[in-house]
C-alpha cells in the first residue's frame, strides 16, 4: 500500500487514508497546541499518527512534502507552517521502527536519490520531496 501526493503527506486529503484528527491543520504539535492553547497529550496530530499508529506503519511507500510536521528539517525550509515543537525527528524514527522488526527501508529527500532508488532493495520507502 502507498500513498503519493504533490501536497504534504500530513494534508488533510493524503491524512484521510492513516490519520483521524478533530482539524485538518494539526499536522504537528505546534499546530495543536496553536489552535487550542492546552497541552494536547491525549490527541495525536496527524505526523505522529503516521509514524507510530499501525495503519500509518503499515504503509510501504510515503512520496510527498511537507518535511517540517515529521522533524525532519532541511536548511531552507524555514517557511514551512509546521514545525515541531517537541523536536522529535519522525523520520529518523521511522526508520529505527523498520530495522527493530528486521524490515529495510530508505528515507529520500531529493529527485537524485529517488532516482537512483532500487525498489527491491527496500521494503519500505518515505519520501520527503517538496
């Protein structure tokens, strides 16, 4: 299963297929916590969700953007809406859960990468593009 997007993974329409959340724009925790002034612990926002929830870890390939809701920032994308506030690196994250259950994966961030990607090597692949 897969999901490939030109929006944000994390967008509302892509969040559909893995993710619940009570508003489209909790992308990350600063975005909860923005919109509703208290302590969101009991509520994931929708990064989270993807990362750690079983149907958001079930999915095998992840294309889109939206890097700053997973923590994984790049320099340059200072204007992202949504950077997280509890610093965790989804991204580094996802790719420790993968090796824990003896899965292969690859994180790629760049149209080379992709590119020079063998799908048969990996049983999972996140791609951060935009």
């Amino acid at each position: 299963m897969g999901i490939v997007t030109t929006t944000a993974v994390t967008g509302a329409t892509p969040a559909a297929l893995y993710a619940h959340s009570s508003h489209r724009d909790w992308e990350c925790d600063t975005a909860m916590k923005n919109e509703t002034n208290e302590d969101n612990t009991l509520c994931k926002d929708i990064a989270l969700q993807l990362i750690e929830d079983d149907t958001g870890k079930n999915i095998n390939v992840i294309l889109g953007g939206g890097r700053y809701p997973l923590g994984a920032n790049l320099i340059g994308d200072e204007n992202d809406a949504c950077i997280r506030n509890d610093n965790r690196n989804l991204a580094y994250e996802w790719l420790k859960q993968k090796k824990i259950v003896n899965k292969t994966a690859r994180y790629v961030t760049n149209s080379k990468q992709l590119d020079d990607f063998d799908p048969k090597s990996v049983d999972y692949l996140l791609g951060k593009l935009l």
